[in-house]
C-alpha cells in the first residue's frame, strides 16, 4: 500500500495561500485578526507564503463550504488576481466543507485546507525520532479517514493515492473507497502496534530514572515561547532552536545541577498552540506522558508575545485535559532581552504564590533566580527521614548524595545510618530502609 508523503509536496511549487477567517459572536474581529497572525505564522513555518486574508462576520460558520456565497466569490477574485494556489481555512473543517468549498472555486486551481491539516504537514516535516514519525503518521491517517472521497483535492496534500496498492485486492461488492478506509484501517493498527513496542522502551526509561531517584522537571509551553534554546543554554543539549513554530517535537532529556550540588534531569517536550489538533493530543500522548511522570512543571512563556497571558491558559488548558492538574507550575516568563515589559529588578520579581520568575534563555539573564527558584520548589517536596542500609549496600547512599541533601551518616558495625532530607519519590524507593516512621 502506498504511503502518504506529504514532505516535499510544498516544495514543488511556490505556495501562495489566501487565510480565511470567521468572525463570530465567539471570536471577536480582534481574536479572529490574532488567530490569523498565528495561522500566518503557520504556513510561513511550512513554507507557504501568505498574500492576503479575508474575514467574514457570521453567527455561525456555514455548514457547507464554511463561508457564504458572496464572500466565496470574492474569494474568486483575489486567487486570480493575486496567483493564489491555496486557500487555508483558521478553523478545523468537515470533509464536506472541504468538498463542497473546493468545488464552489468552479475552475479555478486552487486546493483547501484547514489549520488542523496545516500543522500536521509541519509535524510531519519536523518529526525526526522513528516514536514521532509514528506519532505523526496515526495522527494523519485519523485526520485522513473521513476525508476519503476517492477523488478529489482534497486529499492532494495527504499523498492522494493512499490505499489500494498491488496487494489490495476488491472483495464481492467492494469499492476502491472501501478498500482504501480498510487498508487505512490496517495501517493505523499496524503503526500502533509500532508505536507500543517503542512506548514498552520509553517506559522502561522512565522506570529507570525513577529508580536513580533524580528528580525530572518537565519544560512545556506555548509553541516558540523558548524551551528548546533554555535547555541548551542550561545543558548544551544542542536542539535545533528557531524561530519558528513547532521547530522540534521530539523530547530530548538532560541532565543539570543545581547551585546546591543536586543533580536533576530536564525533559523538553512539544510545544502547545491553540486549537491543537485532537489527533496530534492523542497520537502524541505517550510522549506528553513525559510531563506526567515529571517532579514539577517549568512553564515557559515568551513575555514579548502580546498574548503570553493567552497562551499560557492554553498551556494550562491542554495539561488539564491531559489530566496533568497536580503537579507544581513553575511559570518562567522567558525572552526579557526583547521586551521592557518586566519587572524593573527581575533577580527580586518573584512571585512567591505563582512560582514565576522572569529570564532570557538567550543572555542568560535571570537563569540564576530560575535554578533557585527550582530548588526551593524540590525543597518544599521534601522531607528529613532516617535510613538504616546494610554494610555491602553502598549504591543507594550514593544516589542519595547525588538527589538529596545528606544531613548526618553513621558507619556502624553490619550498617549504615543515614539522615537525609529527601523527597517523595525517593522515600519510595527506599522506603524499606526507612526507621523510625
């Protein structure tokens, strides 16, 4: 069966795109005008150029092509008069909207797709981990499903032909259509089952890194906020960092210590946009588990966005639906060095209840309040505990000299007595040395 390969189609041709965007009851003319900066920002990312863009005010979207018939024909007007190729829809649309929308452009060349199928083809050109090339290729053939028509342009940017290769064969009575939705079907089962022989080895990882007892901080946020340029300014892990969106998916974890000698692990993770896909939040779901498992949450945001406050509640709003609700926030307003929108003394801006300190993972300004403020949040998380270990066990003090704070240690004649200020999941792991609890 052939395979969708939508990496390269973009790159054949210039694509010139024209944004469309419905203003609402729901979204204002100015949510509506900054949800199509961000669509622009898209497409730029996947390497479409944005000529023009066109609103329409609506109770409701139209239930057939999305827009209404006079805005369509202006629509005519500006693809021909501007060499438009594409047309990008700012909202998820229906196989029938695509349809019915594609064929209402009457002879002109031009394809329709919507934002969920736009950052999808940039996951799939960003995903370079064989676990998030699978993620990526679940998440698009469930986008895919309904869409089959078994014709049409709509499914040009999704590698057209998908099904119906020299090994499928047509049952009594059986359409291609049918054969391609089965031969999907199989395939979504196939690159699952991959996808949870590579999850048994991500948890046996994870396993791992629970038994060192090190403590894991998970780095999530908006989209570009500056995850991946904070941990290789913190542990030269050397990620690609640009400035675009979604410049990597795949999460990379390494290791840090702290000022106070302690050794912690810092995990990046995806970045969050609004409207995410519910295909990628689910395909993705074994790697956004990284953020589950992890000790507390350092929450990045870039200040010099206008709607950082915005997307941060995004941010918020996709770990609540990840059912991520009780694991402390540390918020990092990160990019200071490009706005003067801060705290005049951002050493002293913290805010005690919020967690939240101000930095530039570019200059490094502000990392030092950052790591403190790290520390004081695992500090929190602990607790001073007596351990008795037998003579010949010597590991388990080890790592504890490296993920906690030893307060006293006692070599006696078959054992060794140790206080400690440790936490939780370090309690865990040795609580069957634990005395007097």
């Amino acid at each position: 069966m052939s395979q969708p390969n939508i990496n390269n189609i973009i790159e054949e041709i210039e694509s010139r795109a024209v944004l469309i965007g419905l203003i609402t009851p729901n979204n204002s003319e100015s949510e509506c005008s900054r949800s199509l900066d961000e669509l622009e920002r898209l497409a730029d990312t996947a390497g479409i150029i944005s000529c023009t863009r066109l609103t329409q005010s609506r109770s409701s979207p139209d239930v057939s092509t999305y827009i209404g018939k006079g805005k369509i024909e202006e629509a005519k007007d500006v693809i021909s008069a501007n060499n438009i190729n594409i047309a990008i829809v700012d909202d998820e649309l229906s196989p029938s909207q695509i349809k019915n929308l594609e064929e209402s452009f009457g002879d002109i060349d031009i394809e329709v797709i919507d934002r969920t199928m736009l950052i999808l083809e940039i996951f799939s050109m960003r995903a370079h981990s064989g676990e998030g090339k699978l993620q990526v290729e679940i998440a698009l053939l469930r986008y895919t499903m309904p869409r089959l028509t078994g014709k049409g342009k709509e499914m040009s940017r999704l590698g057209g032909g998908m099904g119906g290769g020299s090994g499928a064969r047509r049952g009594a009575g059986e359409t291609k259509l049918e054969i391609d939705r089965r031969n999907l079907k199989s395939r979504i089962a196939a690159l699952e089952d991959e996808l949870k022989h590579l999850e048994v080895s991500r948890d046996v990882m994870r396993a791992r890194r629970e038994k060192s007892g090190i403590p894991n901080i998970a780095i999530a946020g908006y989209t570009n906020s500056g995850k991946s340029t904070l941990l290789n300014y913190l542990t030269d892990a050397g990620i690609l960092a640009e400035d675009k969106l979604f410049a990597t998916l795949d999460p990379t974890t390494r290791k840090l210590k702290l000022p106070s000698g302690t050794e912690i692990l810092m995990t990046d993770t995806v970045g969050f946009i609004k409207k995410l896909p519910h295909h990628l939040v689910q395909a993705f779901k074994s790697t956004l588990n990284e953020i589950n498992y992890s000790d507390i949450i350092l929450l990045v945001a870039d200040i010099s966005d206008s709607e950082h406050e915005e997307q941060l509640s995004v941010a918020k709003s996709i770990l609540e639906e990840l059912g991520i609700t009780d694991k402390p926030i540390i918020v990092a307003y990160n990019k200071i060095d490009k706005t003067d929108k801060i705290p005049a003394d951002t050493n002293q801006s913290v805010e005690s209840e919020n967690n939240a300190v101000y930095i530039s993972a570019a200059t490094g300004k502000g990392i030092d309040s950052l790591l403190n403020k790290i520390e004081e949040v695992l500090l929190k998380q602990k607790s001073s505990v007596n351990f008795l270990f037998p003579l010949n066990e010597q590991s388990p003090i080890n790592n504890l000299y490296k993920t906690s704070k030893v307060l006293d240690i006692e070599y006696r004649e078959d054992s060794v007595a140790v206080k400690a200020v440790v936490d939780s999941k370090t309690k865990g792991i040795y609580k069957k040395y634990l005395i007097g609890v």
